[in-house]
C-alpha cells in the first residue's frame, strides 16, 4: 500500500504500452538521418520477415522427435546467424546508424509527468491485471490511484467499448453512447470527480 509502489506501476504502465511506439519512430527516425541505403533497409527487413516465419514454424511443431522439428530449429539458427552477420557489416559500415540505433532508452519519473501537464489537465491510465484493475489518476500537482475487482462483466465492458469504437461507423450513435458510458462509470467516473477543479 506504499505510494511509491503505485507510482512506480504507473510508470511501468506508461513504460511499456509507449516501447513499440516509441521504437518504431525512432528506428524510422534513425534511418532517414543515417543514409542507410534502401537495398539494406529492405535486407533488414526480409531478415525480421524470415526470422518472423521460422521462429512460427518452430513454435507451431510439438513433436521434438519429428526430423522436421530439427529441420526448422536448424532453418531458425540459420537466420539467427544471418542477421549477427549483417549487424557485425552494419556496424563497421556504418557506425554512426548502429550508435543511434543502440541508444539507451530515457525513463520519465512522475515528476517529469507532472511537469509536462498544463495546468488543469489530467492524465487517466488504467491497467488490467489478473485479479483487479488498477487506474491512475495525475495531474500537476496530485497523484492518486483506483483499485476495482476484474470482473468478468468489467473486462467485457471495457473490450466491448474497444470493438464498438472500432466498428462505430456501422453502428447507431445510441449503442456507442450506452457502451461508452458503462466504461466511464468503470474507468473515469471517480478520477474526473476526484480531479473535478
């Protein structure tokens, strides 16, 4: 119930639903400052692909004594050792992609999220665990946090308000309206009252 283990689940949280984001851009980011030619782009590229299919393959094989389990677990090291190759030739060709590349990840504190909210506003995030839902309510000045049992009919809530806002051109504005509002009841009823000023 210490404070500072929720603070530090909020960062968590925001940690790593923003790694994907946050790796994709700075990867494009990288490439177009780099001068990374298009044909290694594109050799990249086909080597996550090939890694993609025989990493499947092995996954989709239960049987270890089928000669074809080995036969993919070969065809998976095969690509493992392609890409070690091309990142070694990376590396000494172009140094300065490669340094961008492997630049160590920043983490902000609450107190850096703080300082980025102007004033007034509020920052909701919520995380699904296995047993509760834990929402986190910050605004510049005050952090405070949710706790609600993950009910079967709470998860379906919250995922049907996700399918309705994905479908919502097809649906009536009443069904979104109705869907939309169990969900704040559930996640920002009490952190908007909690943060009404």
């Amino acid at each position: 119930r210490d404070k500072k283990y929720f603070e530090e689940a909020l960062v968590f949280c925001e940690k790593s639903k923003a790694t994907a984001v946050r790796d994709k851009l700075h990867k494009q980011a990288v490439q177009s400052f780099s001068g990374l030619p298009d044909s290694l782009l594109k050799k990249e590229r086909q080597l996550h692909l090939q890694l993609g299919a025989a990493t499947q393959s092995l996954l989709s094989l239960n049987d270890k004594s089928d000669s074809t389990y080995y036969s993919s677990l070969k065809s998976l090291e095969d690509v493992k050792h392609k890409m070690e190759e091309f990142d070694e030739q990376l590396e000494e060709d172009f140094p300065r992609y490669y340094q961008w590349l492997k630049e160590p990840e920043q983490t902000v504190s609450l107190s850096d999220i703080q300082q980025a909210l102007r004033p007034g506003s509020v920052l909701v995030e919520y995380f699904i665990g296995d047993e509760q839902i834990t929402v986190f309510g910050v605004s510049s000045h005050h952090f405070h946090h949710w706790e609600y049992a993950n009910t079967d009919s709470a998860l379906a809530s919250i995922q049907s308000f996700i399918q309705t806002i994905e479908t919502s051109a097809d649906l009536p504005s009443s069904a979104i309206a109705d869907c939309a509002y169990t969900t704040y009841q559930l996640l920002l009823e009490q952190p908007l009252n909690y943060f009404s000023d």
